[in-house]
C-alpha cells in the first residue's frame, strides 16, 4: 500500500509517495495559480508514468493547500452576506481598532470582507446565560435571505448575539435560509465558533463563508480529477491545527484549513525531533514565496488561538496586529515572512535594498528560469554568489540561466547601488536574512523565549540555502537539514492524524469554580468530538481526548492555555490555575498570585491514536525521476561576503558528506545546503546533514 501527500506552494507543487516499507519518492512540479489541482493531477500522471505510483495501492492522501489564503489576500472570495442580531450590523467594522502602523497616516484599515448593504439584523435576543430576552422574528430573517439573495450573495454568515451559549435562534436561521435559499452556501458561527467575543465570532464565521464556496469548488475539481486518476483513497485536508480532517468537513470548515500548509512542516519537524531526541526545535521552511517559523517545545508545536490572515506578509512581528482578518481558531504558531526564493529585489524611494513581499511565482518566475521574469528575485542572487547552480536545479530537470540572473541584479540593483553584481546578490541574500530573522523573533524573544536554546530544522526549497546565515544572523548554534528537506511540507503530511478540537465558553472564577456546569459542558465536547470521529470513519477506541482550560487575570483581554488533567475537581482547576501562574511567568515575565484568575473556556482535541508513520531516512528518500546531472565530483566559487569573501567550495551529494568543515555546497534533488566557512559538518545516522555553527556563531 502507499501513501502520497502533496503540498502546494506559490512556486512549486511538492509530492512525496510512501510506500509499506517506508521507501520515499519526491516529485517537485511547478504550481499552477489559474488552478492549484491542475499541477497536482499533472505530478501524479508523471509519478504513475514513471511507475513510482499505483493507484489502486494508494490507501491514504493528505493535502495541504493555500486556495483559501490567496482567496484572502487577493479579496477573491464569495458575495457574501451577514444575518446578524439588531444593533450589531456594524460589528465588522468596529473591529478592535488597533492598527499595525500607528504612525501612519497613508495606512488604511482592510475593508470589511461583507459590504455594509450586506450586512442586515433581525429581530432576537438572548441574554449572556441563554434567556430569551427577544424572540426571533422569524419575517426579519426571511425577508433578510429574500434580500441577500437579490443582491447576488452566493454564501451567507449567520451571527448571533450570544449564540455561543444556546443555539436556538442560530438554528431557525439556518433552516428557513437553506429553505429559501437552496443553492447558497451556509455559515452559522454556532457551528464554526460557539466561544465568546462578538467581534472574533462574527469575524471567524465570516472568513469561514468568504472562502467556503472557493475551497468547495477547488475541492470538487481535485476529487474528480483524482477519480479520473483512479485514485480512490479517501481525501484528507491538512488542519491549520496540525490535524486533518475528512475533505467533505473541510469543505464546511474550510477557516480551520487556512495555514493548512505551512502547519505541515511544522508537524514534520516535531516528528524528526522526536526520532533524533531534540525536544525544543524552532521549524524554519522557506519556499518560493513565503519564510516561515515555528517553535516546538517539549516535542509538540506550539499553538495559538487565533491568527490574523491577508494582512500584508511583511509585518513580521506578533505585536503589530489589525492589518488582516481574525480568525478564531486552533492553529500552530506561525510567524510568516513575505522572504522565499522567489522574493523580488527591489530598490525604495530612499535608495534602500528590500526584498518582497511580491514574488515571482511560478510565473513568470526568477529571471534565471527562462520564464520571462524580469526583475530579480532572492534565487537569482544565490545563483549569482554561487549558492545555487549556476546551470542546473532539479539533477538538471530545471534549466539555470546564470548569465541572465547576472545581468538582471547588476542592471537593476548593481548599477543604482553602485555596487558589482556579487555584492548586490550578497545584499539581497542578507536583506533576506535579516528580514527572516523577524520571523524567528516573532515566535522566540516576543514570547520570552531565547533562539539559543533551541535548534533549527531547515527545510523547503530554500531552507537549507539560507539556514546557515539566517541562523548566524539569530544566534542559533546547531541546524539540521532533514532527508528529503526540499519537499519536507508534503513529506510530513504523512505523520498527520485526524483531529479535531472543541471549545465551549464557560466563563467564571477560579476561586468558586461551578463544578456541575463544568461537568455538563465537558459531556457536550464529549458527544460532540466522538460524533465528529464517527464521521471521519474512526472507532470510539481508536481516539483520545484531552481537555485545558484558558485562563486570565481579571480584566485581561487574552488567555493562556493550560492542560486540565481528569478527573474534573477543585483540586485539577488549583493545579491548572498554579500552571496558569507559572506559564504567565515564563510568557509575559512576570505573575500575579494575588490577583483573581478566571475561567473563561474550555477546551477538548480529539485525535486518532497513532497509526504508522513513514520514517525518516536518508537511504530511503530519492527523487521519482531519474536525475540527469547526478556527478558533483566539483567546485565551484562561492560568496560568503566581506567577512570570508570567495572561497573555492567542494561540492558534494548528501551520501557523499564525510565529517569536517566548511565551507561547502551540498546539492540534491529538491534543495542545495551551504555550510559555511569555519562551520562543523556531518551526517547523523538517520542521514540528517548536522550543522554546528558554535565556533562562528
């Protein structure tokens, strides 16, 4: 049997097939943007003509996609339409009026996803415990859908007040919009976030029905043509959570799929940590487009509660909020970087190099791809300092125009710089760096973390290309490049489970917590989750649950999570509010004992237990096709900047790599290592390339 999981990217679609005796097989193949699906089906009739894929043995596929972000970013979404409680029709706008550019004046707010015409109130109130106040008025909410759907809306939020604690008014809406109203999409924050906080909750629901009808179609569109395929294996979804989900719940859910895939590479860099016995990892994937960084901690990712999305990719620091759309739910703690290979260079008004956030894409790509690129990008410079092949990428599936890298970064960047080629390559190189190492501050030092104690994972195409410096750049000593780190995303796929998690408000204070309403919100997750396995096809005992608590100082707008351990009592509530302290400690600096601690939700995830997982290892791990430039008996000269200047750099295969020193150039299919000079380098036993940077550093 075989596994595949594919991962699509702004620049390259990414595939990895496993097979029962964990061999590997990677394919890279340039992403389609006009349609994602196309460059999937596309690699998986060349992974079948190549005889690496057989159809009728896949059993499992996971996919990790990007439609519903691009729908965010591009505003290329749903007509959609908001039903909401009277007097809360403007709640969208409001926000929480906080700005990523204080001192800004030029900075506009994004533009609420639902017009204002859109937005309309019905009649109904219930009060904080779940009293009518109002009954529903029953004609406001049918003469609100007769309205939306004259307007055109082609997906409909329900949100109203108070709705997380009872239902009932949510529920009647739904049933006379689906009645009246057959062929538009329904999304009833009831079902996507039953948690306090208007705004968050109108908001969450809202990204849910912006990008459900987009990710619906694009869903349909890849079953079928995977059916064409003959690919039958049920299809899975990469949660933003770490999880995956049945497709069919994801295209309900699709606002739980939004980092769906560089939460990927974050699992599968907790999985090699736990196979190499490094508990305290921080991920590091930089592809095409974007650079990411994740913190694990004690072996497992770390999450947050909520994410902002379509906020411009340059903000970089967690600080700086409200320049995108909240969304309300479970996701591994990303800080995303507009900074990948195919980053464009450019020069501001006041003369300064940046890098990104535009990109090249796919198309037309860097200018050294022949695709009809112009401006340069962050590839083109590793081509021109020598980090890169100056001919090839791929084993030679992927042409390399050096000379045309060359003149496009002396022509645009060089001349007005007053700088030759090299050192304007070697400024873009650095720009990127410096502009990634926000990233990795993001999720360590604004956290009260040090990236000293930790050690990096480099992965995605780039990744490996840029570990070294980056790492230099944040003090971080040791690196290790995974087996198959160019296309390492898709590869952990593969070590996903289903999961879902759960949240009821519960709201109350520590110190007289209401035992009985805990105990009955606790039997509600319960029924729900295992409804929910059910659904995905996984036996009651097949799955385990477990349960935290969020918890705040009295007057505090945010929550920290902590594990609630069974069986429910006062004593597990004082154990979870004494973690409370000390993780508030560790966070923020500081705790305050003496200050009243409240309840205010309460959590439950729900996963299947482990199944087999491929292993990681670089004996295992080739490319599906055959390589046509696999010699790398050579040298070649490469740049490491004013402080090393060129150096004459061996250039070696992984299986090649003996101990010793950089500098050095390690090339594979699916990605390019540099170690630089003065830096320690081996292969562990599992084939990972360790890279210790402490004398240097």
């Amino acid at each position: 049997m075989q596994q595949i999981g594919f991962d699509v990217g702004g620049t390259f679609t990414d595939l990895v097939v496993c097979d029962a005796d964990d061999n590997i097989r990677t394919l890279k193949v340039l992403s389609t943007p006009e349609d994602y699906s196309r460059g999937i089906l596309e690699g998986i009739d060349r992974l079948v003509a190549h005889s690496v894929l057989e159809p009728a043995s896949v059993d499992r596929m996971v996919h990790a996609f990007t439609v519903a972000t691009n729908a965010l970013l591009t505003r290329t979404g749903a007509r959609v339409g908001l039903i909401t409680t009277r007097g809360f029709r403007d709640v969208l706008e409001i926000g929480r009026l906080r700005m990523p550019q204080l001192y800004n004046m030029d900075w506009d707010k994004p533009p609420p996803l639902v017009r204002r015409a859109l937005r309309l109130e019905v009649s109904e109130r219930l009060s904080a415990t779940g009293e009518v106040v109002t009954p529903l008025d029953e004609d406001d909410v049918r003469r609100a859908v007769d309205t939306l759907v004259e307007a055109g809306a082609d997906s409909i939020a329900v949100c109203l007040l108070h709705a997380y604690v009872d239902p009932r008014h949510e529920r009647r809406v739904v049933e006379i919009a689906r009645a009246r109203a057959p062929g538009v999409a329904i999304s009833a924050s009831h079902q996507v976030l039953p948690e306090i906080r208007e705004f968050e909750r109108t908001s969450t629901t809202v990204v849910n029905a912006f990008v459900k009808p987009v990710v619906d179609a694009y869903l349909a569109r890849l079953e079928q043509g995977l059916r064409e395929a003959r690919v039958d294996a049920p299809l899975m979804i990469m949660q933003s959570a770490g999880g995956v989900m049945k497709s069919q719940t994801a295209r309900q859910l699709p606002s739980y799929c939004i980092e769906s895939g560089p939460a990927a590479g974050a699992v599968g860099a907790a999985a090699l940590g736990r196979l190499l016995g490094i508990a305290n990892i921080i991920a590091f994937d930089m592809g095409g487009t974007t650079a990411k960084a994740c913190l694990i901690e004690n072996g497992e990712p770390r999450l947050t509660a909520e994410l902002e999305v379509g906020a411009a990719l340059n903000a970089g620091q967690r600080l700086l909020s409200g320049g995108g759309y909240v969304v309300r739910a479970p996701a591994i703690d990303l800080a995303e970087i507009g900074a990948g290979g195919g980053s464009l260079a450019w020069i501001d008004a006041g003369g300064a190099l940046r890098v990104g956030p535009r990109s090249a894409g796919s198309v037309p790509g860097p200018v050294c791809y022949g695709l009809g690129g112009e401006t340069p990008t962050v590839t083109d410079s590793n081509v021109v300092i020598g980090f890169l092949h100056r001919s090839h990428l791929l084993d030679g599936a992927m042409p390399i125009d050096c000379a045309a890298a060359e003149a496009a970064v002396a022509r645009k960047l060089g001349e007005p710089l007053g700088l030759p080629a090299h050192e304007a390559a070697w400024g873009v190189h650095s720009v990127a760096d410096a502009t990634m190492v926000r990233a990795v501050q993001a999720v360590t030092s604004e956290i009260g973390r040090s990236p000293r104690d930790f050690t990096m994972i480099a992965f995605g195409g780039s990744g490996p290309v840029h570990a070294a410096t980056l790492a230099l750049a944040a003090g971080i000593a040791h690196i290790v490049v995974p087996p198959a780190s160019g296309v390492f995303s898709a590869f952990g796929l593969l070590f996903t489970r289903i999961e879902h998690r759960l949240v009821r408000t519960c709201g109350m204070d520590a110190a007289l917590p209401d035992l009985p309403r805990l105990q009955a919100l606790m039997g509600e997750l319960r029924d729900e989750a295992n409804e929910l396995m059910r659904a995905e096809g996984v036996q009651l005992d097949a799955s385990e649950m477990t349960l935290q608590l969020e918890l705040r100082y009295r007057g505090q707008s945010s929550e920290i999570a902590v594990d609630l351990a069974p069986p429910l009592s006062r004593a597990a509530i004082d154990a979870a509010v004494e973690a409370f302290h000390r993780e508030h400690e560790r966070t923020y600096g500081y705790f305050s004992p003496e200050e009243p601690v409240q309840l205010v939700n309460l959590r439950l995830r729900v996963r299947a237990r482990a199944g087999r997982t491929a292993q990681v290892r670089a004996s295992s791990v080739r490319s599906a096709i055959d390589a046509t430039h696999t010699s790398h008996a050579e040298t070649r000269r490469v740049y490491f900047g004013k402080r090393w200047g060129w150096q004459e750099t061996p250039v070696v295969r992984r299986e090649q790599l003996l101990p010793g020193a950089g500098p050095l150039v390690i090339e594979e299919y699916d990605t390019t290592t540099v170690v630089p000079p003065g830096a320690a380098v081996h292969l562990d036993d599992t084939g990972c390339i360790r890279i210790d940077l402490s004398a240097i550093v």
